[in-house]
C-alpha cells in the first residue's frame, strides 16, 4: 500500500499493519489515506474472510502525529482531520469482521483506530490515553463514549489519565489481554475461528449488530429478520445444517 502501511492478504485472511515504528507508528496523513485504501481494497476482496489489524514495533500507534502541523493553517488541520475520519470509517464499514491486535502505547489516533475494529485483544503491558484536549484539540468524543459510557469517557479525556490493558478490557475496549510474545497466535486464532463461518452469515451478523446499535428493539428485531431471509435466499445455511447434523457444529 505504501510506506505507512502494508496489506497482506494469505488464505482468506487480510493483515493490515501500521508500518512507521520509528514514528512509533503516529498517524499522520500519508498514514490516513493509506489505511483508508488498505480497507476499500480488503472490502473489494471477495476472497477476505477477516482482518487483523495490527502494528509493526512496540507500540500500536502514539496518537496524531502533531509535527506534520507545524506551519499549516487552520484549512489545512481540518483537512486532516477529515481525512483520519475518513480512515477510521474505513474501518468500521468494512463488511468483513476487523479485529485489531494492540501493544505499547495507545494514544489518541491509536485508540480510534483500535475502537472502530469490530473487537481488539491487546498485549499485557498496553497502556491507553485519549489526550486530546491536553493538545488542545477534540477527538474521540464519539466512538469511546458508545464502548464505555459518557461519564467513563469523560474522565479519561478531561483528565488524560493512563487506563492500563486489564481496566481497558474490564471497560469493553478490549475483549481479551494476552502476553505479549501470544498476541500474534491469539490473532491468528481468532482470525481462524471467525473464517470457519460462512462469509454471508458473518456479514449480515456484523450489520445486524451495527445498524441494531442505533435502534430499538422492535426495528433491530426486524433488521435481524431482513438479514435472516438474505442467508435464507442464498442457500448456504443448508452447509450449517449439514455440518451440524454430521456432529461438525460447536451448536449446543
């Protein structure tokens, strides 16, 4: 993709890498755009079947990459902001399950990065901040706040206090913390669990959760059976069923 990131994709599964370690993997614009073309091309992928998100170093990435500023107007800041937005929504609207593999610091941008995977297992040892407002600048007022709640996330960026990886993951940001020489196999594992499925099961799941998040009950229940009636249409659900009936299925 280019020198910020590299894309990979073996046996149906995509590796997206931050590579700018000497950076320590800030994110600047060159970095924006090129995470946002890594996952239009994995969304364009019809042989993907997931995606591990994951960073070159010891750190997953140190937030915004502030020197690219210096010098630069206004226009030129929202610009970049923009850009990053356009990035992070790349992300998040990826039709193929995105789980993201963090260690080190991560800050600001990072942690945007992180929560707009669908899920992420950190290293023990990450240490999270969300700085913003001690740059002088907003961000991650939307995306943290929908993980761990308004007044959670309103102490973390007031305050710009270090959340270690075991209160992260007790908050939800992460859904698992291993040690730190498992976290590649942990990923890897996770990615091979998730491309047992059938793929359209899978996407439709992961739009039925998404788009169920902004409704009630009621609406997400008949978004859960307009999902249900496109994998009854495609006919691969008689490929669960007959793997289940041949004792192949985790099912209880």
């Amino acid at each position: 993709m280019g020198d910020r990131v590299r894309l990979e994709v073996t046996d149906g599964i995509a590796h997206v890498e931050l590579t700018r370690p000497e950076a320590r993997n800030a994110v600047d614009l060159p970095t924006c755009v090129q995470l946002r073309e890594a996952f239009e091309e994995v969304d364009a992928d019809e042989d993907v079947r997931v995606v591990l998100l994951s960073a070159r170093g010891p750190v997953f990435c140190a937030g915004a990459d502030l020197k690219e500023r210096t010098g630069k107007d206004a226009a030129w800041v929202r610009r970049r902001r923009v850009a990053s937005f356009a990035a992070y929504a790349a992300i998040e609207q990826c039709r193929r399950p995105v789980v993201a593999l963090v260690q080190g610091a991560v800050v600001g941008s990072g942690g945007e990065i992180t929560l707009a995977a669908d899920f992420a297992i950190a290293a023990e040892g990450t240490v999270f901040r969300f700085p913003e407002p001690h740059w002088g600048t907003v961000g991650a007022t939307q995306r943290l706040q929908r993980v761990i709640g308004k007044r959670k996330a309103k102490e973390l960026l007031f305050t710009n206090r270090p959340l270690d990886a075991e209160d992260a993951l007790r908050l939800g940001i992460v859904t698992q913390v291993v040690a730190p020489d498992a976290l590649a196999s942990a990923g890897a594992g996770t990615a091979r669990d998730i491309a047992k499925a059938p793929p359209l099961a899978i996407a439709l799941t992961k739009r039925a959760v998404d788009l169920g998040a902004e409704t009630d009950l009621d609406r997400g229940i008949r978004i859960e059976m307009s999902a249900i009636e496109q994998c009854l249409a495609d006919g691969g659900w008689r490929d669960g069923v007959a793997r289940f009936a041949a004792g192949n299925g985790d099912e209880k």
